[in-house]
C-alpha cells in the first residue's frame, strides 16, 4: 500500500535527512565541538604531512622545495636494496621484535593473572603503584641506570660478578649481550603499564561465571584456566593483532642511546639508519623512502594478520 505523504499532517510527514541532522547537531553541539581539536590535530599533524611523501620519489632540494624537486621514482628504493646494510637493518628490526614477542608480550598477561589473585587490596595496590612507575621515567634516565648499573669499573652487576667470583662484563661494548639489555630493560620499563588493559578485562569478567565454577569444584588454577583466561581472549588477540602490525618498527631514541660502533652490527636499526641518513647526513629523500618503505610493510602486515584473526579466532580490529 502506497501513502502519499503530501495528505498527512506535519507530525506525521516524514523528516527529511537535512532537518534530522540539523536536531542531531542542535542536541548535541557541545559534545561535538569537543571533537574539534582531536580533528584538527589529525588534520595538521598526521593528514597534512603525508604531502611529504613526495619526497621519497623525488631528488629533494630544500631551495627548490618538494614540488619543484626532480622525479626519480623508485631509485631510492632500489639503492636501499642494493645497499650493504639492507639485509642487517631489517635483520636486527625483526630480531628486537621478535624477542620483545617472546619475553615482553606474554609477561603482563602473566603479571595481570597473578596480581588478580591478591587479595590484600592494600598490598595489592602497592605492587600496581610500583609496577607503573618505570614506564613514567624518562628514555634517557633509563639508560642512564643502565649505563651506571652495567659499566665494568663500577657497577653492581658487575661487582657482584665479583663476588660470585667471575670474571668482570663488560656489556654494552659486547654486541652479544644488546638485545637482552634491550629487552630486558624494555620489559622493565613497560609490563607494568601495559597490564592494566589486561587488568580492566579482567574486572569486567562475570563474577556468576566463577561462582559456578566453584560450585562444579574448581579450584584458584582452573577458575584461571577456564573463566580468566577465555574472558582475556579478545583483549589478547586485539594487542597481538597490534603488536604484530609493528613488526618492522623500533624506536630509535633508547638505541641511539645504548648503541655504539662495537654493536652496530646488532643494533643499527631502520629508525636509527633513517636519522642518520636524514637528519645527520642530509639525505631527505632517501631517509623518506626509506620510511615509507617501512610504513607500507607494517600496514600490509597489520591488514594481514587482522584478516587471519578474524579468520581464525573470529575477533579483529575491523
């Protein structure tokens, strides 16, 4: 049956698309003016910078400018393959990415876990204020512990080397020992803060779901293994998802800061090549290359592994 909407009073006339926005924005205007500077932020400073990917096809001039500098394509590209140090930097990017999986990613979980079962709530609020607290400390006094604690005159790790009677390290001039001091430092500073996600998933968790638990006789363990853990699944798997579509990425402050010439050869990674390329030896459009090179291999990862979790496990970012 067909109305002809022409006959009908005003309130019952339909609204157009235009009326019901202009009420939308009425109602809510002030909550989306708060939107405006997180929109304008993005606009100028993630948005308008991607014109500078034009440099990374180009022969960058600063007195010509990006538009006015000569096309060269993919060349850029191409001598970055064809360099020496290809196959090392993205070695060691995958090598620091890999262990950080191994060693950092499951040990929030594990902390979130044990710290869920503390009952002493003052107690247990003192391990959490403690445990937050390395992530708040600046990069660069991180690896000032670190310099203080391992150097081999005068550091306790290795005057305690002394008394257990071995024989002094001396740690950061040994390129075997750079990416457990990566790592281990790294796992320090951040497992603490990165388990509260794994905490606030935990509280959300339905108390009836252990309460039948118990009744069917489990005990502390197999509530962990059959109700916590399946309540964590999704908030594992989207973090997984993430920490996997940065496989390529390493921040290069703390390594800039450790590294020197004697564990390059382990520590030189894309971000600290691109700041000595770009920044140092003024090459923009090689260093923009670069970059971009590696942006395009962590999206394409993160759409791939998105896709097998969705495929898999039926949870994903999209």
């Amino acid at each position: 049956m067909i109305t002809d909407t022409r006959n009908l009073s005003p309130l019952t006339k339909p609204e157009s698309g235009w009326s019901r926005y202009r009420k939308l924005w009425i109602r809510d205007k002030y909550l989306l003016l708060m939107t405006v500077p997180a929109i304008l932020y993005f606009l100028i400073f993630h948005y308008a910078p991607m014109y500078g990917i034009l440099m990374a096809f180009k022969d960058f001039s600063p007195s010509r400018g990006i538009w006015d500098s000569r096309w060269v394509g993919l060349q850029w590209f191409e001598e970055f393959f064809n360099s020496i140090y290809a196959f090392r930097l993205i070695k060691n990017v995958l090598l620091l990415n890999l262990y950080n999986l191994l060693w950092g990613f499951p040990i929030p979980i594990i902390f979130a876990l044990l710290l869920n079962e503390v009952r002493r709530q003052a107690f247990k609020r003192f391990i959490q204020s403690v445990s937050y607290m390395p992530h708040f400390i600046s990069v660069v006094v991180i690896v000032g512990m670190t310099v203080t604690f391992l150097s081999p005159n005068s550091g306790i790790v290795n005057a305690l080397l002394d008394v257990l009677g071995f024989d002094r390290i001396n740690f950061l001039s040994e390129a075997d020992w750079f990416r457990t001091i990566y790592i281990g430092t790294d796992i320090w500073a951040s497992f603490g803060y990165n388990s509260i996600l794994y905490l606030a998933a935990i509280a959300a968790i339905d108390p009836q779901l252990y309460e039948a638990a118990k009744i069917d006789g489990a005990g502390r363990w197999k509530q962990m293994l059959h109700v916590t853990l399946p309540g964590l699944a999704s908030t594992i798997v989207i973090l997984l998802i993430l920490q996997l579509g940065r496989m390529m990425s390493v921040g290069f402050e703390k390594i800039i800061l450790l590294y020197n010439p004697a564990t390059y050869d382990v520590a030189d990674v894309i971000s600290t090549y691109v700041y000595r390329i770009g920044l140092v030896g003024g090459e923009f459009s090689f260093a923009a290359a670069v970059d971009l090179m590696n942006a395009v291999i962590n999206c394409v990862l993160i759409v791939t592994f998105n896709r097998l979790a969705r495929k898999w496990t039926a949870i994903s970012l999209w």
